[in-house]
C-alpha cells in the first residue's frame, strides 16, 4: 500500500499555490492535513502527479472572532477547532472527529475540499451558512457554503483554486447529535441544528451526497411543531441509501433520531 | 509483580521476559529485518472473484527492470491439503493462479524491486486478461459454476455425527425448538500482517524464512517437501511475531512463493510485507456459518435431543495443511458443549465458494457453535418460562458426571461449568441485576438484558484427542532442549512459538522451577527450526500444556543429570540432594554445598573431576504428549443495554470465569482471557468481512472492517475456578476459551432485553432495530 | 528530495522520493523500527509517532513534509541513562502489551494523553487512546497502565 509517483512542491504563498495548481493542468492536488487524502493515494485510487504542500503558507492557520462569527484559517487544524472557546459549535463538531493523532493534523480548509458528505465540518458549515473565501487565478472569491458542495465528494471548486479561509456564524443556540457505529468513525448521519434570530435551521449529513438542510423539519418547527414532529419531518424528506450499516428504513430512523435529540439539545421542546 | 529472582516463580506474574525489548521499539518483527541486496516483493491480486485467466503480458513491467514471476513459472507446485476423511474432496491450491482465479484478492503474480513502491509500480504493469466466471458467494446457494471441478457441488467433505435415537426422540418432546443461525464472516486481524523474508544459499542448497508464522516447524517440512529440499536444509526463523490468532497456523501461497522466487534469485533476500488491504483480502477469514438447529426439550427444560444442519462456507481452498473440514468438524464435534446430550444429530459440511479461504481464527467454529447451542437453551426457556440460568444448571456436565462422553465420543474430563457459572453470577450480582432489569421495566427506563454462555474449551490436545480432520500428521507433542551452560546460566530451546502470549516467559518459569534456579538465570529460546528439535505450534490452546509439559519434563531430566553429577562430587546420594535458587544442599543441612555453575564448570571444563560413568555437559532434550486433551470449563454473563431508538447495545458489566487449572502466570492467564473476550464482543457487535454478489469484499480497510477500540470494549471483570487438569503442571489452555462466549452473551442478552430473537449475526444496530422495528409493526 | 529532521534529540537526514511516507523513512532510511506500520491508512495507529510535540499518524505524513520538524519516536522515550519511561514501567508493569505491535503507537499516544490531560479517569483514557487499535489485550492492561502512569506522575514524589 504505497504511493504512486508525484512531484512534491511546497509553495510560500496562495499565489504560488494557486500558479503550482494551474500548472499541473488538473492533475494538482492540495496537500493540507492529508489524512483523507493520503490514505486514497496509498491505495492508489487517487494518483496526483503533483502534490502542493500547503502547510507552510503563512498566516492561514489561525482561529479568529470576526463580529457575529469566528473566521478559521483553512490550515486551522481539528485539534485548534476543538480547544477553541469562540464557537462552542465549532468545538463540539471537532471533538467527533476521528481521534487526536487525526485532529493534531486535519484541517478545516482540507475537511471542506474533500466534501465527504458524512464529514462533520461540511455539515457544520452548511448549517451556520458558512461563507468560503476561494482564491484562484483572478484573485479571491467567497461564495456560501451551500454552494461549495455539489456532490458526493465533489466541490464546485476549480482544479486551480484554493480555500484559504472559511467564515463561520455563531448561532444564537444549536444542539448536535451524531450517530456512528465506532467511536471516532465516520458518520452514518449527523444532525446539526442551529438558531439564527427566530430561525431553527436543520442540517443532515451522511444521508445524501452533500450536507442537506432538512426543509421540511425547518418548516414543521416555524410552524411550532415539536422535536418528534420535525424529526418525522426530517426522516421523511431525505432519501438515504442502503449501505453495509443498514437499510432505507434504519438510516430514515437514525436521522429522525439524531435530528430529534440535537433539536432536545438546542432546547426544543421534544 | 516484581520478578523477584528466586525459584518457586511459577504462579507469579514475572516481569516478562519479551517486554524490555517490545516497550523500547527493539523488538525483531520480520519486516524489520535488514539484509544487504535484499529486494522487496509485492503480490499481483486478481481482481475478480471467479475467472478464467486468459493471457499474461508482463513485457511491461519487465522492460521497466523489475522481475516477475507468474503462474507458470511455479505451475508445478501446488499446496494440496489431505484428510483421511471418506467424504474428503482433495483439491490443490496453486502458489500464483493460473488458468483460473478462485476469489478476488488471489495471487497471480509478483514483482520483485528495489524497494516497496517500486515492486508496487511494477504490478500496475503486469496485464493479466480474464474471462469472467460465475461466482458462488453464499454457501448455501447451489453454484452455477463450481470452484473446483473436482467437487462440481462444491461441498469439500461432509460428516454426520449421530448418538442415540434422534427422530423417536423428536417425536416424543414437550417442546421442540427451531432456528436458523447465521454467523458472520470474520477473521484474526493481527496488528501485525503476514511478512516473510526469504533468502537461497545455491552454494550450499540452503534456504532460509524468516516466517511471521505460528507453524515454524511445520512451514519448514512443508516447504522442504514442496521445494523437493531436505528438511534440515530449510530454517524458518518466526522471531517476534505481532498477533497470530489462528491466521498465521497457515502455510500461505504467499509464503511458498517467496521460497520459490528466492531459489530462482540466489542470494538475493526477497521481503515481502503484507499491507492490511492485502490481509483482509487473503489471509484467512473464518465464521462464516449457517446452523439449521432443533432441539428437543422435556416439559422441565431438560435437553433431549439435537438435530442440526450445519454448512460453513469454506472459501476458495482447502487450507494447507488444516484442509477445509477444519471449522465444519469442530462445530459437529463440539455443538452440544458442556451439555449432557444423548440424541444427536448434525450433518456438517464444509463448502468452497469464490471468497478468501476460511481458516484457523481463536476459537475455531466453536464461537459460532456455543451461540447456536444456547439458543436453543434462551428460546426453550422462554417457551418454558425458565429462567435462563435455570435450564442451563438442569442440562450441564457436573463434575460427577466427569469423564463424560459427548454424543460426538470426546470426552470431557472438567465439569466445572456450574462452578464457573455460580461465581460469575456472584461477580455480577445476579439478583440485582434482575432487580435493576424489572425496574426498568417498570419505569419504562432503556431495557437492560441479561445474557449467559457455558462452554468446553477442548484445550492441549493429545494423540488421542483428535477433533481435527485427520490430517496424515498428529499435533500431539512437542519437544524441549534445556541445557545449563558452563557458568551455570541455562538456555532453552523450546519447541512453543510465541505471538504475544509470553511463552519466554511462561517456558523459563516452568524450567526454572523445574531445574531449581531462577528465572533471571534462564533465558529462552524459540521460534528457529535450527535452535529447536520440534514444535507444531500454537494452536488449539495446546502450548501451555503440551510446550509447557516439555519444558518440564526436560527441566527434571536435566536437574536429575545435574544431581548425578553433584552427588558425585560431592560423594552424597542423590535422593538426599535438592537444588534451589541455583544452590544444591544436603537435606538436612543448613547451608548449600555447591552452586549449580560449580557443577556446571565439571560438566564441561573440568573433565577430570568427572566422577566415573557421567558424561560431560549437562543437557536433555525430551519430548511430551498429554494423550488426551484437557477440557477448560468457562461461563461468561453480561448485563447489557438497548437503546430501543437507535438498536445500539452498552454493555453494563462483562463477567468470565474460567477453570485454566494451574495458572502459571495469572497477569498473562487473565490477559488472554481479556483478549480473547475482546475479539468475541468484536466479532458479536462489529467486525464482518462482506462480500457483494460478485464476489468483490466490501470490506477491505479498517474504514469499514470495524475491529473494537477501547472505546468499545467495557471493563471486563474475570474470575477463575482453578481446577488442575491431570498433566504434570495442572494447566489447562486458555488462548481462545474467550472467544466462545460473545456471540451468545450479546445475543442472548437482546433476546433478554427484547424478547427479540437475534439470527443473524453480528447484533449490530440496524439488526436490532429492524427486529425492534419488525416487533412493533406486528404489535 | 533531502529531508532535514531532529529525530529523538538527534540531527538526521534522509534522501528520499516524495512519496515515501515519514514511517518508512524512520524505519527504513534511519534503521528506526520500532514505529510500525498495521495499515498504512490512518486507521490503526501503530506508526503513533510525535511531530513537533503532537501525536501524527507517521504513514499519513510523507518524510518531506518533516522537513525540519522534531520527531520523537518510541526509541526516544527513555531517559538519557536508559531507565524507562514511567509509561514503559506502566506497559510491562500491567501487561499493557502482549505482542508488542501495537505497544510504539500506544505508548506514544499514551505520552501525550499524560501531558495534555493530567489525572485522567479511565473513561477519559479509553476514549483518547481509541484511535490505537490493539489486537491482544482487550485494552484491559493498556488502561490499568496508563491510568497507573498518570496516578504516579500526578502524585509528588
């Protein structure tokens, strides 16, 4: 289990990343915290023939309030997310990720590019309507979160382009739930709701290609609904596969559930 | 704890021996063996799980300067494992592929390189064309296409075991209980993966294999007959070897290949380290069953009759040397477990399917047995409204009963199980866990069940013992060399292999005591067929018994030889002589006369102090057999909790007490226990290798073949019942007895919580919701 | 590529394609075995080394992203004089170890569990040290040893 060939360069700034990227006309690919990435190189099911060595770019790696939100460097790694006191949301996300020895090197910027829809981050991202800051040939460009993600691991970013930083607001209260068979292992469904004024918003992921907001749930709990109803709500809307871990049935059971508790832990009524 | 440096160390828990080197990041693995030339090997695997291989074009990868072998280069050597069974279908396993590929992950080339990657590089370069055939995945779905052409069925060998007057029995139950049992797929999982480093001395005719194997010996005399070598020409060399479990009792394709290709490249030392996407897909799975169970009770719970049908999917290969009848005949011959049982019945067979061969894993088929079996017992009494516990004292062996023949014709020398299972209640407060579960109950609080498993343990194994295919080998001895060296100090060379399970440590308490000297002042050594005379190696729980009875017998032998000598010396009778703590003093004297390396100096140095008639040096070598086997009671209980949302179970308390008879070492005893329950709750809850219905595994990384963590595994509480076992050191084994348990525990517990009975396994969350779910809609 | 590193105190240097990860450098390229490899793709935890002080998988990082980084190794966990680090003592003092393959990696994780979370219950120590797979023990020997290591370093002396 060992990689195939490339070419390593580690550039000093998002201009020469950006430049490295083009260059390699599509078969670039960004290096940040590798632990999704390299393990796909080893079994050779991804083969880059050039790797850019991001974590050296300078001024990217840091944590910081900014008005109604924290803005976190794309190289912030999961270790950081979790310690940090300014988006409890943010941390707790963390904390589900993998394990330490996965956190001390994964980073933000890296767990959104990769787009796994049962990644914890995208769903975080998508549910406080995170704002991605993109830099790319022609400068830099932000778009929402929602449109970041267009697919089972797929972005709507560029071969050239680089996430170099993402905005994420504070909800006003949120409750998180998550359902995995081991501890550390990826989600078989994540549920995040966040408030945003007098908004409950619900966010899914694991359940379809790219995090989903539960529209339907959104609407039941405007509408004054309870926990249970938004979680039927929820569980009805999405169309979950059949996978190694259970059947249609089982996976709309598991998100109604885990939408039901993170909505006990925002503090709606069950 | 501390290994205080006298003699009498046996059944203390001694600083091992292994561990200084193992905490420090010095311990010898194969793959951090370092030889000059050496080159790296990686495996070209098919694919596809059924094919016909049409054509190979290695002109590529040639050109690029690497080397590559490919089935036809070995075409002539087969691994052909044998059974003197009457319904035994023989069948070759090739060393690489050719003309057809059985399952996916087979080898079918190899690419031999500078260094890892680029052999890895090499194989992308070999094209290899095939013809797809259809695959069997299931065993118990008739083929389209057989595996072998030999066995146009697939089924490999099929037995009927019978006792008694099953179908008059049947007809004249209180009650009759039915149920189809599916286990699931799994395998060892070693931290460490197969590895191998060979290398060929033409000058000389001489091959040697450093060999991640439990078999040392038995690797070398298949090899030396596969290659057409003298024995004594080929050493296999198995030094720290990380985790075993059963999946490195195997001789491998792999392993002869490596053999083969450095005959073909003198000199030149060929590695190869099997990465865990390779170990998943071809080292050997295991538990791959279905039990068609019936069982007869009287009105009272008192078991009359078994009537099953059992198939295990066997994979693609009869595995060399064990052959494919290894699981199908243990779980025939050990169904009824530590029951009293006069009507028997069950037909077991093993069949070939397009999957990766099932082999020896920890416990071998009894994991899945002992579930089928107490699930008759936990459906019977909820029929009979029994207490779980209640229909099990009714039915087990007691020791009065002991030697008692199974309806299989073993026989069982413990009859300990209710001992066990009354102090395992006691550890986990049965009452009050009963009291807690009806408060639950009552409070409409998660559901918590009770799960219960008695087993027999069919431990060190004999010539008389046989539970196995009736290979042309019997496992039932093993030998050991123990000499004092000169200054006094002795060195072992023991037949016993080691994989974790400390036998350096274990072998120099039993020589140490044996002898009368320390257990700093004897150092051990295993695992090299040249060191040792014979060892078939760790399997079947035999090496604490059988390696250990030779250490021992070896160990008197030799202090008898040190004592002759002494005597001599010091113009004493040797019955008035005793040797301890290195010293040897006349009995009734205060103080010692000689120290041991005295008369070891004699023994070698001093040859003109010899008395008359004593040879110099100071050394024996013995072998020993127990005969029969030596039967380990165990019972395991565990209160568990359902989440009735999301069918995920949090196991509350864990409890196991086993009869290991004499306990050596109890820190190691008790590690082995834990261990062996650990790979059973994993096997119970999370770990199946799935194939889809091509034939491809869908499970082949750790991403998704789910091995517990820390996180999952509860405090386990471990109780014994020491009974000793009639060998010389009252040991009985206790490698896998863990294993034997989970299955029914969890199971069983669901079925407690739920009244939900669990068929399928492994109880994973959607199964229970779905039984949950499927309970609900019928209510 | 050169790769310039500090492993275990001591300046080393390697010369390796980008691709090889940092573990095979250590184990091969420095003759460093005791990090080892049980998957080589991040789940396993075995090649557990420390990189700049933080616990990394060494076969998720390749050599040249060290590059000037301070790796420690298990080879590096004992003192100067040879004694054993207390966590070592814990390992063989509890039989946290049974095969040793995946003892490096614990023991390195373990390190680092000791230095960030003081006094650690044994719930806290079985839900950290759960990205280090072990095989052997039932993780029973590996959570008395740890939990004693911190008992002891938490105690004065």
């Amino acid at each position: 289990m060992k990689c195939a060939p490339f070419d390593y360069v580690r550039p000093a700034g998002v201009g020469e990343v950006v430049t490295t990227l083009r260059q390699a006309g599509g078969d670039g690919k960004i290096l940040a915290g590798g632990q999704s990435l390299v393990p796909v190189m080893a079994m050779r099911m991804a083969r880059p023939s050039v790797l850019v060595d991001v974590n050296r770019v300078p001024g990217l790696s840091s944590v910081e309030t900014d008005g109604d939100a924290v803005r976190v460097g794309a190289l912030a790694r999961h270790a950081l997310l979790q310690a940090q006191p300014d988006h409890p949301l943010l941390a707790e996300a963390a904390s589900w990720i993998g394990h330490t020895a996965i956190r001390t090197r994964g980073t933000t910027g890296g767990s959104l590019a990769h787009a796994d829809p049962s990644a914890e981050l995208p769903v975080v991202a998508v549910a406080t309507g995170a704002t991605v800051s993109v830099a790319g040939p022609d400068g830099v460009r932000e778009l929402d979160a929602a449109e970041l993600f267009t697919g089972m691991m797929t972005t709507s970013l560029a071969d050239d382009e680089m996430i170099t930083s993402v905005r994420f607001p504070r909800p006003s209260r949120w409750g998180f739930a998550e359902f995995a068979r081991r501890h550390g292992d990826f989600a078989l469904v994540t549920a995040v709701v966040t408030e945003f004024g007098d908004e409950l918003r619900v966010t899914l992921g694991g359940v379809s290609a790219a995090p989903m907001r539960a529209h339907a749930a959104e609407e039941v709990l405007a509408g004054g609904g309870s926990a249970r109803d938004a979680a039927r709500a929820a569980s009805e809307e999405i169309e979950p596969t059949a996978d190694l871990h259970g059947s249609v049935p089982f996976r709309r059971a598991m998100a109604a559930e885990m939408v039901r508790r993170a909505l006990v832990r925002t503090g709606v009524e069950e | 704890m501390s290994g205080e440096p006298t003699t009498g160390s046996l059944g203390r828990s001694v600083r091992r021996k292994e561990d200084q080197r193992l905490v420090t990041g010095h311990g010898r693995f194969v793959t951090d063996l370092e030889l000059p030339r050496m080159r790296h090997v990686a495996f070209l695997r098919s694919p596809v799980a059924h094919a016909r291989i049409t054509g190979v074009d290695t002109s590529e990868a040639v050109g690029t300067g690497v080397r590559v072998f490919t089935g036809a280069d070995f075409a002539d050597v087969e691994l052909r494992a044998q059974s003197a069974l009457p319904s035994y279908v023989e069948t070759g396993q090739p060393v690489f592929a050719h003309g057809k590929v059985r399952f996916a992950g087979e080898p079918v080339a190899a690419v031999v390189a500078a260094d890892r990657y680029r052999a890895e590089d090499g194989c992308e370069l070999v094209e290899i064309d095939y013809d797809p055939l259809p695959p069997t995945v299931c065993a118990w779905e008739p083929p389209e296409e057989p595996v072998h052409a030999e066995a146009p069925d697939n089924v490999l060998l099929e037995r009927t075991f019978t006792a008694g007057e099953v179908d008059e029995t049947f007809a004249g139950a209180a009650v009759v209980v039915e149920r189809d049992l599916v286990t699931n797929r799994h395998s060892g999982n070693p931290m460490e993966c197969r590895a191998g480093v060979a290398v060929w001395d033409a000058a000389d005719r001489r091959l040697t294999f450093w060999n991640g194997t439990q078999v040392p010996h038995i690797v070398r005399n298949m090899i030396a007959e596969l290659m057409d070598l003298p024995e004594g020409n080929v050493r296999v060399i198995a030094p720290d070897v990380g985790g075993g479990f059963g999946v490195k009792a195997v001789l491998y394709p792999e392993d002869v290949a490596l053999c083969l290709m450095a005959r073909a490249m003198p000199g030149v030392p060929l590695k190869w380290t099997e990465d865990r996407a390779e170990h998943l897909l071809a080292a050997t799975h295991a538990r791959d069953h279905r039990y068609r169970m019936r069982a007869a009770f009287d009105g009272d719970g008192t078991l009359l009759g078994i009537d099953a049908d059992v198939t295990c999917n066997v994979g693609a290969y009869s595995v060399y040397p064990w052959t494919a009848g290894i699981e199908p005949l243990m779980a025939g011959g050990l169904l009824s477990g530590p029951y009293r049982l006069a009507h028997y019945r069950a037909t077991v067979r093993g069949v070939a399917t397009n999957t990766a061969p099932s082999g020896p894993y920890r416990g071998v088929a009894r994991p899945a047995s002992v579930y089928a079996m107490e699930a008759m017992f936990d459906s019977a009494a909820a029929r009979l409204g029994l207490d779980a516990v209640e229909i099990r004292r009714r039915n087990v062996i007691m020791p009065e009963d002991v030697p008692y023949k199974m309806p299989s014709r073993l026989v069982d020398d413990s009859g300990h199980y209710a001992e066990c299972l009354d102090k395992a209640l006691d550890l986990i407060d049965y009452p009050s866990v009963r009291a807690e579960q009806e408060r639950r109950r009552a409070a409409g609080e998660a559901p918590i069940g009770i799960g219960v498993a008695l087993y027999n343990e069919l431990t060190g194994l004999g010539r008389a013992a046989s539970a196995g295919p009736r290979m042309p080998f019997r496992t039932g001895h093993d030998a050991c060399t123990v000499r004092i060296n000169a200054d006094g100090r002795v060195t072992v060379f023991s037949g016993v292999t080691s994989q974790g399970q400390g036998l350096e440590t274990t072998v120099a308490q039993i020589v140490a005591d044996g002898i009368g000297v320390t257990y700093d002042d004897v150092d051990v050594r295993i695992g090299d067929t040249d060191a040792s005379l014979w060892g078939f190696g760790a399997f079947s729980s035999r090496q604490a018994v059988i390696g250990g009875g030779a250490a021992h017998r070896t160990a008197q032998a030799v202090q008898a030889k040190l004592l002759d000598l002494a005597a001599g010396l010091l113009e004493a009778s040797v019955d008035d002589l005793r040797v301890v703590d290195g010293r040897i003093s006349v009995v009734g004297e205060a103080e010692p006369r000689i120290s041991v390396a005295e008369v070891a100096r004699v023994a070698y140095l001093e040859s003109h102090r010899l008395p008359e008639g004593i040879e110099p040096g100071l050394e024996a070598t013995r072998f020993y057999d127990p005969i029969r086997g030596a039967f380990a009671a165990g019972a395991q209980v565990a209160a568990v909790e359902v989440d009735r949302t999301t069918g995920e179970l949090t196991i509350l308390s864990y409890v196991c007490v086993e009869d290991a008879g004499r306990a050596m070492h109890p820190q190691i005893v008790d590690g082995q226990i834990a261990g062996s329950i650990a790979q059973g709750i994993g096997g119970a809850l999370y770990e199946h290798l799935v194939y889809d219905t091509d034939g491809n595994l869908s499970t082949g990384t750790l991403l998704d073949y789910l091995m517990p963590t820390s996180a999952e595994i509860p405090e386990m509480v471990i109780g014994h019942v020491s009974r000793p076992a009639a060998n010389p050191l009252g040991v009985r084994g206790v490698g896998e007895g863990g294993t034997l348990g989970p299955n029914a525990v969890l199971a069983g517990a669901v079925h407690d919580a739920l009244g939900i009975e669990i068929d399928t396994l492994p109880v994973s969350p959607s199964r229970v919701w779905e039984a949950l779910h499927a309970q609900e809609v019928r209510a | 590529m050169d790769v310039h590193l500090i492993v275990n105190g001591e300046r080393a240097h390697v010369d390796v394609e980008p691709r090889r990860t940092l573990a095979d450098a250590l184990r091969e390229d420095l003759g460093l075995t005791g990090t080892h490899l049980g998957c080589e793709h991040g789940v396993c935890g075995a090649c557990t080394v420390l990189v700049d002080g933080a616990p990394a998988r060494a076969c998720l990082m390749f050599a040249v992203q060290a590059d000037g980084a301070e790796v420690t190794t298990v080879e590096g966990l004992q003192d100067g004089d040879g004694a054993l680090h207390p966590l070592q003592e814990a390992f063989v003092a509890h039989h946290g170890l049974q095969c040793g393959f995946c003892t490096p990696g614990m023991l390195m994780t373990a390190a680092h569990l000791l230095d960030t979370h003081p006094g650690a219950d044994r719930e806290t120590i079985r839900a950290e040290m759960a990205g280090n797979i072990c095989r052997c023990t039932g993780y029973q020997g590996i959570v008395d040893a740890v939990e004693a290591a911190g008992n002891a370093r938490d105690t004065p002396a």
